[in-house]
C-alpha cells in the first residue's frame, strides 16, 4: 500500500540523491503497509531500524555532494538534517520502549517531513547545483 505515491515532482534531477529519495519513500510505504495489516511490532521494528539507517546514510551522502559544491547553505542543510534524526530516533526508542505505536499520525508526520524537505530544501541546492552543469 501507498501513504506517498512518488512522481516527478519530486525529482531533484541528480539521479543518486533521487534513488535514495524513492528508498526513502519505499521504507515509509512499508511501515504503512505493515501498520495497516497490523503486523507485529518486532517486524515493525525492525523497518523503523531500516528506515534510520537509511536516512542516516542518505544524509551522508547529500552533505557530502553539497560539501563538494561548497554550496553556502550547507550549514543550515545539516541542521534540518539532524532535526529530523533526532526526531526520528526519539520516536523509534519510544516505539521500542512500547511508549507509542506507529500511528498514522506517525507516518504523516514522516511523509511530509521527507517531501517539504525534498520540495524546498533539496530542491534549492539542486537548483545551486545545476548551476556548475550547464
Ligand atoms: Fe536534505
Ligand atoms: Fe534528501
């Protein structure tokens, strides 16, 4: 099943940084999906765990593009960034900890997180980007 359903809007035009988008996006898909069927919470569990690993990666590797760019908002970039692990992490040690369950409400929050920050933020150091390309 589909919380978000990908299209081209969201493509930032660099095919590695849109590959682990749609990852990202597949990951949140299947936390719905195991969510709805209203699966075990160690198999739940175990997609969150992938879900910040995933993340944690994927962030690496934008900084890492934008370092080399030396694109000036890379400051800012990485703050959002470690924002959102350190909400994602807290919401995955409560969720272990049986202190919450994943909620709709949960995944939203998750979905328009990643797609706000795909729109505007990773957007606009894609258009900085372009830039040493045309
Ligand atoms: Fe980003
Ligand atoms: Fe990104």
């Amino acid at each position: 099943m589909e919380l978000i359903k990908w299209t081209d809007k969201y493509s930032i035009g660099i095919k590695e940084i849109d590959n682990q988008h749609k990852g990202l996006v597949i990951i949140i898909n299947e936390l719905f999906t195991y969510m709805s069927e209203g699966k075990a919470r160690e198999k739940l569990e175990i997609i969150f765990e992938h879900l910040a690993d995933y993340t944690k990666k994927h962030f690496s590797t934008e900084e890492l593009v934008l370092y080399k760019y030396a694109y000036p908002g890379l400051e800012k970039h990485k703050e959002e960034h470690l924002m959102f692990i350190e909400k994602l992490e807290n919401l995955q040690s409560d969720f272990s900890h049986e202190k919450i369950t994943v909620t709709l409400e949960v995944l939203n929050f998750l979905k328009y997180w990643l797609l706000n920050h795909i729109l505007i933020s990773d957007k606009h150091y894609a258009n900085h980007i372009k830039k040493f390309h045309s």
